[in-house]
C-alpha cells in the first residue's frame, strides 16, 4: 500500500465534490469565496493500521473542506444541518459512480431529526445575533441574513421532505437584509415567524421519525468490502521491483 497523506486523500479518492455556501444558496455576490466541500473514501486497507485515516481534511485548496466517507455518513444521519446541505447542492464538481450512488440515498437521510438540529443550530445563531445586538446596537447582517435562509429552508424541508438549497425568489429581499436596509425589529420578528411555521410544519411533516440507517450501512459496507478488493498499483510495482518478496518472506 503506497504511503497516503491528507492531501492525496482528498486528491486521489474523493468520490464527490461541490460548491456550498452563498454561491450554492443564490446569494453570491462579487466578493463572494467559492466553498468547496467533498467526500473522499480513504482505502479499506489504511483501517487496518494502528494509525487510522483522518476523518477529515481541511485543503488542500483555499476554502475547501473533505470528510471521509463513513464520517460524512455519520453526520448526516445525525442531521446535521451542513452535510445534509452538501448532500444536495445544486453545484456538484465532480462526482464517480461511488459518489452517485451516495447521491441516491440522499432520502434515506432524512428524518424528522432535522427539526432537532436545525433549531438547536438555529438558537446558537440567534443568541449571537441577540449579544451583538445588546453590544453593538445591530446584529451581523451577513448573520442574519443566512440565519433566515436556514431558518426558511428548515420549515419547508419539514413541509415537504424536501431539502431546497437554493433561495429563488428570496434572493433579494435576502440580500436587502444583508446590506442593512431592514430594520432589525423587522428581521427578528421574520425569525420568530418561521420558528413558530417550522414548529407548526414538524408536527405533520412527511418525513419519517428516523433515518433509513441500514440502507446506509449496508452501502458504507458494500463500498469498504470493495475498496478492499481493489488491486493496488503500488504494490504491483514494489513487487516487480523486490523479486520474490511476498507474505512470510524479508
């Protein structure tokens, strides 16, 4: 097995790769970055190490996270809010069959935790809003911006079992508030609003109580049990190299 760092992870076995953040949610302006976000599936045979693959990688590209697929698959189980959002990104990068069959389980993710987790996400935002506020006279705008797209995305995915990245026609009056040209008595009470809907919508939403966590595993085991299989051409080269060297003999 060739040595594998961070980088040649994320470089070599990323399985899927996409834009997030205000260009992904319709609300890049001219100063906007490019977050990118990806999975990448770290061989079976780095497991069987005492040092075990990270589950995460920062880079090596400016503003470019990866997580290792099982991670990836933990968390959004878990529903939490960001991974659930990589998973339907209206700008995928790069995908391979592996990644694709990620893409088609993106339902069985779903689940009314998602309630759970987008409000607590969605308390820890609005408390900070609220301390800038009593601080400084107005919250971050950019801040509160995004806090109501979450909040907004949160009560429809409830309503429909759908999770909807991008903003539409919220675009602008979105963009008014992260210029500062509504009045914050006017942004907060749009928040309690959609708390109040997203409260009212997960009482009867259409998701199931919990994710389809078998489906999941059975893929995470099935692409492992595969990556296990894979020939590596490292080793093929070590071989021809070092005549006769093989299991039990130095």
């Amino acid at each position: 097995m060739r040595p594998e760092t961070p980088d040649t992870l994320v470089r070599d076995h990323t399985i899927y790769s996409c834009v997030m953040g205000s260009r992904a949610f319709g609300l890049a302006t001219e100063d906007s970055d490019t977050d990118r976000r990806g999975v990448f599936l770290a061989p079976t045979e780095l497991y069987w190490r005492f040092e075990k693959p990270p589950t995460h990688v920062e880079g090596p590209a400016e503003e470019q996270f990866s997580w290792e697929l099982e991670r990836f698959c933990e968390l959004a189980l878990r529903a939490n809010p960001n991974i659930l959002e990589c998973l339907h990104s209206p700008l995928v990068e790069s995908v391979d069959d592996t990644g694709r069959e990620l893409l088609t389980l993106r339902e069985a993710f779903l689940s009314r935790r998602a309630y759970e987790t987008f409000t607590r996400y969605a308390h820890g935002q609005r408390r900070k809003l609220d301390a800038d506020v009593r601080t400084h006279g107005a919250p971050r705008w950019k801040h509160a911006m995004h806090l109501l797209r979450l909040l907004t995305s949160a009560r429809d995915l409830l309503r429909t079992g759908v999770l909807t990245i991008d903003v539409g026609d919220e675009r602008e009056p979105l963009l008014a508030v992260k210029r500062g040209e509504v009045p914050w008595r006017e942004v907060e009470a749009r928040m309690n609003r959609l708390v109040r809907e997203g409260e009212e919508a997960a009482r009867h939403s259409p998701l199931p109580e919990e994710p389809d966590r078998r489906r999941v595993e059975d893929f995470l085991i099935r692409t492992r049990r595969a990556s296990a299989l894979q020939p590596d051409p490292y080793d093929e080269v070590v071989q021809g190299v070092v005549p006769g060297r093989g299991v039990g003999k130095g």
